[in-house]
C-alpha cells in the first residue's frame, strides 16, 4: 500500500480511529494493533512477502538478545557477524542477484566466452533495503551497547515493520524508535494538527508536483535525440524538482502519520537545494540515509584504515587526507549500489564522493585565497556562486540517476551541452510552470522551518484554511490523473 492511495486514504483514519478510542488505555493493545496494520500496509503490496519480512525480523529478535546476554566479546562477535551475513546476504540475494550474474556474464565475454543469459529474475520485494537497515542497526546497536535488546517480541517486530517508514523510510533508528514503543503515549491535538499539516504538504508535493513533472521528465529521457539541448536542460531542472517533491513528500507523509500515533520522527530533509556546497547539501538531503551510512560505515572504515597506518604521508598525501578519500570511496561506492543494481547509481555515488573530496581538499587553500583577497566567507555574491555550482553538479549527477543506462546519460549531457542549447526550448504548459514556481517559492519563504506548511504564525486563521483548503482541492484535482509510484519505494 501507497501512501497516495485510495486505500490509504481509508486505511489510515481506521487504524487512527480504533487506535485512540478503542484501545488507547492499554499500550500493550496499541502496539499490536500497529504490527498489524503494519504487516496489512506492506502485504497489501504482495503478502507473500509478509513472510520475508517476519522471518527476518524475528531473526534479528533472537540475534539481538543472544548478542545482549553473551558477556564474552568472541561469542557476541559470533552473533553480530552471523546477523550481518543473514540481513546483508538476503538484502544482496533479492536486490542484486540479477545485477551480479550479468556482470559476470559480461565480464567474461570480454575474454571471448559467451554464456547464456540467466531466465531467473528475481522480484525486488518493496522496501527491503529499508527494513534491512533497519535490522543491521539494531543488532549493531545492542552490541555496542546503545540499546539493550528488548524481549517483548511485539516491541520489536514493530520497530522493524512500522508502517509510516516500511517502504521508503526515513532509515529511523531503533535507538530513537524503540523506546517510543515501549512507553505510553498520550492523545496530543497539536501534535494531531501538525501531523495533518505534514500530511496535506507531503500530499502536494508528490501528486500536484512530482506527478505532473514525472509526466514531462518521462518523455524527454525516453526522447533524448528528438529534443534540444535547452529542452534536455529544462528535463533536468523539472527532474531535480521531481525527485526532491517525490521524496521529500513521502518523508513529510511518514513524519506526519507517525505524529498522529503519538511518534516522532528524525527529519529526512532541509531545504537540500538551498546549499552552498556538496558538504551541507547531504547534511540536508536524506538526512537519515546520511546519517546511517556515516555511522554504521564511514566511521568505522576511517577508525580501522587509521589504526593501520601511522606515517604521516601515504602515497605522498596527508594520511588524514588519504584516510578520508578511501573511506569516502568506499561509501559512496555502496551509497550508489544501495540505490539500485545499476552502474548508473555507483557513478552517481562517485561524483558525490568526488566532489565530497574535492571540498574537503581545498577548504584550506580557499580559506588562505580568501584572507589575501579580502573577501570574507558570508559574501552574497561568493554564497550565491558557490550555490550555484553545488546546484550544477547535483543535477549532472541526477542525470545519471535516472538514466538507464551510462550511455544514455553520456548521450543526454553531450546533447544537452551542444549549440542547442542556446536555442529556445520546447513549450511546456504554464500551468505547471506555476505551480512549481509557488511549491519552490513556498520551500524558499518556509527554509528555516521543519516543512513549508508550518504557517500556525499566520494571525488571520481564515488565511491558514484558505491555503490548507487550496491544497485539497489541488490535489483532488490531480489525484489519479497520471498517478506514479514514489521513487523511493523500489530502493
């Protein structure tokens, strides 16, 4: 089940409703009430794998209290590494099975042998990167002794399976979720309202936004050669837009159904696009993916590698540099691959990671540059300009995301990049033009809130319900007129 459904819109205020005026004085109650909306959420989708994500959850369940009760450091050792084998082996059996036979089936035809293309092809179940993660903090968190491993099997299996989060997160820590599981909650009717208003927003951004520009982005990166290359450049900005409105409306959405059962959970997004360098753009940019990757992979690399390497200099670089630059490779090789089993993804993880580096290498030498120009770092047109470029090379990057293929993506930037690009572009309908227009103007106004329709501030009330009925009836007018799975949801 989606959250810009139908079936979700009936879904919801049921569990809502039984939740709070059925069983609101018994926790116990609660939860199981949860788990199972939970589990008929995700098997709404294909309930057969409902049994996938149960047996890993119980898994990781009885991993996490044989981790928790062992007090020798080999035997805990044992479990951890058993349990990472387990959730990473099924996560890489199911979502890159196919990429790696077909690799190596290329691989070896670069020698002269050819081999028959595998049949099998195994379906992707929805979300599993997601609870998968999900179930490697868990267990790692327990052995680092960040949580103790809790025995209520229902507690648990919910913080595994909680339906806002199941398909496309936010990647919300156990650590947080758990034990807002385990206690009581209250009915708080703001907390209520600002969910809804989370909701409606979320609502906006995906149907009246991404939709429509999924319907433009589609065509020209199905058409590459029958369109200019100011056109190209127009896809490009309309499919940075998309993916941001898609994906930040799925978080705005699973931020804002969790408020309503009493949960908060961490933000997944800050106004991304609205950075001045590469550094704050993914500190703002699915916030919680980041998050995880720098703790459970980053980190640990960059501790390990530097145990290991007590010269100064390494291959004629600061071994601090040299750490940091093989480290990053390393997660944003896996950042990339998580997204999908496309080459497509890793250089999209490369060129992250690249510039990543490159931020880190000229910090220094930036700063001295500065001091002998006098220019100081706040300088409108040095925040505009370094704006500006980290915007450029986010969308480069997003064009190998949603290519097909390399080459596509090499065929899209040269055409792009060509003499037509000075030339005008296709006419897109106006419609579309404003409304995007007032979505960004709106992120723009509302940057240093949590999301852009926290306008409680407003003193006319009768201004607040113009704009929240306003976006009703957009997204009614929208709802199932080209409608589109979230991107998100196939990671």
């Amino acid at each position: 089940m989606l959250f810009n459904t139908i079936e979700f819109a009936i879904f919801l205020p049921i569990v809502f409703l039984i939740y709070w005026f059925v069983v609101f004085n018994h926790l116990k109650l609660q939860n199981i009430l949860l788990l199972l909306a939970s589990y008929f959420f995700y098997g709404w989708w294909d309930w057969r794998f409902l049994f996938l994500l149960f047996s890993i959850s119980i898994c990781n369940y009885f991993i996490g209290i044989m981790i928790d009760k062992n007090e020798i450091i080999t035997k805990k050792k044992v479990w951890l590494i058993s349990g990472l084998i387990i959730n990473i082996g099924i996560l890489v059996v199911f979502k890159y099975y196919n990429f790696f036979i077909d690799s190596f089936i290329d691989l070896v035809s670069l020698i002269g042998y050819k081999l028959p293309r595998s049949t099998t092809k195994i379906i992707i179940p929805l979300g599993i990167s997601f609870y998968v993660f999900l179930s490697v903090s868990y267990i790692i968190d327990i052995y680092k002794k960040n949580l103790k491993a809790d025995k209520n099997i229902i507690e648990v299996l919910l913080t595994l399976s909680f339906f806002p989060i199941i398909i496309a997160g936010p990647v919300q820590r156990p650590t947080l979720l758990l034990p807002q599981i385990a206690n009581k909650r209250e009915f708080n009717y703001n907390q209520t309202v600002a969910g809804l208003r989370q909701i409606l927003w979320g609502l906006f951004a995906k149907i009246v936004i991404a939709d429509k520009l999924a319907i433009h982005v589609d065509n020209i990166f199905a058409n590459i050669s029958n369109y200019r290359g100011s056109t190209l450049l127009i896809g490009t900005i309309f499919y940075t837009i998309q993916i941001y409105a898609d994906f930040s409306g799925y978080s705005n959405i699973a931020i804002g159904t969790s408020k309503l059962f009493g949960f908060n959970l961490i933000r997944n997004f800050a106004y991304p696009y609205f950075s001045r360098d590469i550094t704050e753009f993914w500190k703002k940019w699915h916030i919680s993916l980041t998050n995880w990757f720098r703790d459970y992979l980053f980190l640990p690399i960059s501790f390990a590698i530097s145990w290991r390497i007590k010269n100064e200099k390494t291959f004629f670089i600061k071994t601090e540099m040299f750490i940091y630059i093989l480290a990053s490779f390393i997660t944003w090789f896996l950042i990339g691959l998580w997204h999908g089993a496309n080459y497509t993804f890793v250089v999209w993880g490369m060129i992250h990671g690249l510039f990543l580096i490159i931020y880190q290498w000229q910090k220094k030498p930036r700063k001295k540059l500065f001091k002998k120009m006098g220019i100081n770092n706040d300088y409108v047109l040095v925040i505009i300009f370094e704006t500006i470029i980290t915007l450029i090379v986010v969308m480069i990057a997003w064009i190998f995301f949603r290519s097909d293929s390399i080459h596509q993506a090499f065929i899209y930037i040269t055409r792009m990049f060509s003499p037509s690009l000075f030339k005008l572009p296709q006419v897109f309908p106006i419609r579309i033009i404003l409304v995007t227009g007032l979505f960004l103007l709106s992120e723009w106004l509302q940057r240093q809130k949590e999301h852009a329709l926290e306008i409680e501030n407003i003193k006319y009330r009768y201004i607040r319900w113009a704009i929240y009925y306003s976006l009703v009836i957009l997204i009614l007018l929208y709802f199932g007129d080209s409608q589109q799975n979230f991107i998100y949801a196939k990671f």
